[in-house]
C-alpha cells in the first residue's frame, strides 16, 4: 500500500482536534476533512488546510475517504454514528461504555456485515491497550490477579460534584491510585482489593467569598458514594491558580498482572500510561487502528472487530519485513 | 474449539520443564508428552504422569500433536529445527537471535508454506512481549523515542567473565537498569542514552582463600568492554551464600515510549516485566501462543508469523463473545 490512505473525522470536539493533529505525524495517512452536525463555517480546526463539511453530505465521500474515524461521544452519539456509517464506510471508534461492548458490537457487526465493511470498535486506552494488557496477562498467567488502577486523573463526575456543594466557586478533582496499593501488587503480594482501596481522590477548590473552608472540607470528605469511602485529600486554590494550573487533561494508569508460573515463583507484568492529554492519546491510538483498519478492508474482511482481533503488525506502517528487522 | 490442543515438547530443558508446568495450569491444553534426544529412560520430567520419547520417534505423530514447543536453544537448535519440523508440524518457538531474525523467518516460512502448516517464531518476551511493545509505542505515538532496559536479571556472559578472574572461586553477575536513566525517561525528558548509560551491573563474587579482594575489584571494574564502561558494584559473599541467594534466573526490563502527540504534550507508555523465572516466564508466553498456533492452523492458515502477525484474543481460551464481555 503506498497511497495514502484517506482518512475523515467525524465530529469535532476534543478528540477530533487530536485526530486532526494525530493525522499530521503520520506521513501515510491523509485528511480529507472533517464532517461535522455544526454549520461547517462556524468549526475552526487546528489547521486552517483543513476542509470542514456537513456531515450530511458525508454520502457523497464513499468513493474518496477509505476510512472514517468517529469522534461522537459513546453515551449517544456512537450508539447510532457507528452502526450506522458501518453500512457505507470503513469506521473506527473509542466505544467506551464497558458494560454495552457486546450490544454495540452486535449492532456494529450487522451494519459493517450487511454493507461488506470493516469497522472497529472500542479503540483508545480503555477500553483499548488497557484491554489488550488485561487480555495478554491472562493469557500468560492463568494462575494469577489482574489489577487495573486509574490516574492520575481527571474525574469530570467528581469535579461536577464538587461544584454543585454551596459556597464552592470552582473546582477539578484527580483520582489517583493508591500509592500503597500498587506498592502491594508490585511487590507480588496478590492483594485483594476493590476499586476503592485502589484509588484516591485529590480535590482542588476555589471558594466564594465568604464560604467557610472547614464546613467546605467536612462537606467533601463525608459526601457518601464520591469521597466519603475514599482517602482524600483537599486543596484551596485561587481562581487563577484553578485556570493556570488545572486546565489541562491529564489521565492514566497501570493495568498489573501478577501470578505464579510454579509455586513460589512470581511473576508482574506492569503497563503504565502517563498522559498529559486524554484526549490527544485517545486519538493517537484511534488513528493507528485507522489504518489497521483500511487495510483489513483492502483485504477484504468484514463485520465488526475490537483490538483483540487485530494483528498488531497492522497497526504500523512499517512493513512486515521491516518490523521484523528493527522491532522484533 | 471444545477439544484440548493437543502439544508436544521438543527438547527438555530449563525452558521445556517450564513449558510443562506452565500446560498444567491451562486446561484447554494436553501434554502428548515430550521428544527429547536423550535416552527417554534418562530424562526426569517434573511430573511423573509426563511420557518421554525419542525425538527420531516423531514421525509417528504427525495424526496426534496439533502443535509442538520447541524448547532448544537459537545458537544452533532451532535454526536447524525449527525449518525441519514446520515441514510436518504446527510449531512455536522462542528464537531470540535479534539479528537473525529475517533469516530465521524466511527459512521457517518456506518449509512451514511447503507442508502446508503455521510457524510461530521469536515468540517470549524479548523478543515477543518487549517487541510488542516497541510497535505500539511508535505506531501510536510516531514522534518520540523508544527505550529497552533489561534488568534486573542474571547475566550469563558477564557471570563467565568474572569466574575466569584468578582467585574467584564462583560469582554471579545481575545486569541492572540505571534507576537514574529510567528516572529521566519517565519525567518525559526524552534523552540520548547508549545502552551503556542505562544499565548498571552488579556482582556477587566468593573468593578463593588467600585472594586479595581489592585486586579482584580492582579488575573486574576496570574489565574493557564487560565491566569498565560501567557502573559497576562487587560485593563478595560466601560460598553458602552463593548457592543460598543467587540460584534463580530472575530477569526482566522496561520498554518505554514517550512522545508529544501535539508541541509540548507529552505522552509516556511503560511496559514492565519483574520475573522470579526466566525461563518459566518463557515457557508461559510460548503456550499462549502454541494455543494461538494451533487456532491459526485450524483456521487454515499457512506459513511462518510472529507475534506481530497474531490477533491477541487467539492467546486466549476465552472466546471473543467472552474477551469482550469480560476484558475489553
């Protein structure tokens, strides 16, 4: 394959600004635009060569974009985007509502079936290469525990909360893992734990003139489900210390694998992401599986696929040859 | 696939004992027994349930093998093996000779498309996990810089080196990851280091008695090539001491990748492995993917793969209606 492979975006918020960029580090794919529910004059992109259209007319581009990269929001945006471009597109997605993988899958792969085209489904970190690692450590180590920890990160539900409390101006709050118990899990020990002795939660707080900071904190730290079963921890920060600081989108985590290859012999296998932008990452790894993507199609497969399905070889544009030389 | 895989191992070392074990803890998997070029009545297998046979014996299960280990070394075993058998077998190996790797590939391909069955080489962790690893970082992140560290492990070249000194009675050599290196890595600096920086070594020496400790340090830091260029640690030990701390093969190491997905955005992904076993580890990665092996082969698929070329749910005795509900 040495065309180019013609890429569209489908929606333009966060993550499709950082397939826009994504796209532009990656010299064998190339943007024929994005297609957007707005009024196309009205998106300004990150580079202004980029051709904004109405997503309406995406019927006219089935002969001139080989795959579709869908930006939309998984809550009500995917449910529908997906299956239905699948009819007349190759598509790939960042489904991530864990719980409605399979019926999206269902709905994806008749679509993706019935129009003879490849989608993919449920790409980014999580689901996505947090999965994968999940998947390999079981593999590898039938007899074992699988520790998935978050952070740190943005919690958009959490920093909603905080600022709903009366008296709080503004706010963002982190979820961290615990410290002690990825020390736990690294150290071999097979801990068991919940999600809540997992993580911790890291509060910054702007207060409204006048608002009592100690009625504040007690507020947040015995707010039941959200802080109270956590360790956290609260900050007061000025409006300015807020934007300067906390505009950003950072997120992560590890997924463990730890077991036992024969009694007594342990073995870890730790995978970490630190992300300085959510968003940029999430659509980084959407475009790598854009191009597995379009040449599965160009192989011929069809239906619906997820990142277990797929060779990671594809994802590259190197050569087999070429990977085998320099990354085996 | 409700019937066991039914495997084969050839060649009873460290790695096929491990190979064993690790068929234990899989029960979609069924040991037909192990092929060795010893007299079968000679090899003590970890369980006594294991029959033994001669390798010249394997002609006569071609009908009842759906896929052999093979276990030898990559020095001079498997380039010849590994070819030899794909003719007749679906087979895996763990051929870890960086740069001979094209070679071996297009040797196992040719007899493996020939006879008409699936090869699956170098697969392990290095290469394997660790090469899996190097893909996806710059597949998804293409601007940025790949790092391997390897370590904490047992060196066997650099352990030889130091039995050769005159008055070393025995010694070990463990290969380190510079703590200082993976410091800067991990803050996102994205530095220039050589191999060199970014490993130390540390040694376990006993001496013979009368032999002058501070010369023997003395040698072995300032060793050309081997110890010289290094940070180098000595710590002299007993005998007892030896035998009691440092009879494991410990090893593992980090892969890194970090890179900006825009100007100024930085993205880290860390994948690490602590083994207590080596070769046990080994052993685990070459059994998923004998699974994946003998599904490719039942799925008619032909020639030699790495484990590039392999969907990652085929390492998994789940089927992908479960890998999704359970993993994605």
């Amino acid at each position: 394959m040495t065309d180019r492979i013609r890429v569209g975006i489908v929606g333009y918020g966060n993550l499709g600004r950082g397939v826009e960029t994504s796209i532009g580090l990656n010299p064998d794919l190339e943007l024929v635009g994005v297609f957007s529910r707005r009024d196309p004059l009205s998106v300004t992109t990150a580079s202004p060569d980029t051709k904004v259209y109405a997503i309406a007319d995406l019927g006219d581009f089935t002969g001139s974009v080989d795959v579709l990269i869908l930006c939309g929001g998984s809550k009500s945006d995917l449910p529908e985007q997906t299956p239905e471009l699948a009819a007349n597109f190759t598509v790939v997605d960042s489904f991530d509502t864990h719980a409605k993988v399979p019926e999206h899958f269902a709905a994806v792969d008749a679509a993706a079936v019935a129009g003879g085209n490849v989608a993919v489904i449920s790409t980014g970190w999580d689901p996505g290469l947090f999965s994968l690692n999940r998947l390999f450590g079981e593999a590898i180590l039938p007899q074992g525990n699988t520790y998935t920890f978050w952070g740190r990160g943005l919690s958009q539900g959490h920093s909603d909360a905080l600022r709903r409390i009366p008296g709080v101006a503004g706010a963002v709050q982190y979820t961290l893992p615990s410290e002690d118990a990825i020390g736990r899990v690294r150290a071999g020990e097979n801990p068991e734990l919940t999600t809540r002795e997992q993580h911790d939660r890291e509060c910054f707080v702007v207060l409204e003139d006048g608002a009592d900071a100690d009625l504040i904190r007690e507020t947040i730290v015995t707010m039941p489900d959200y802080f109270e079963p956590y360790d956290t921890t609260v900050h007061f920060i000025s409006a300015e210390e807020l934007a300067r600081d906390h505009a950003g989108m950072p997120h992560g985590g590890f997924v463990f694998r730890s077991g036992e290859s024969s009694p007594g012999v342990t073995q870890t296998i730790e995978y970490r992401l630190a992300l300085d932008s959510n968003p940029e990452f999430t659509s980084s790894v959407l475009v790598a599986y854009a191009r597995a993507a379009a040449r599965l199609a160009a192989g011929g497969a069809k239906g619906a696929h997820t990142p277990f399905d797929i060779a990671p070889g594809l994802l590259s544009p190197k050569s087999p040859e070429q990977l085998r030389a320099e990354l085996l």
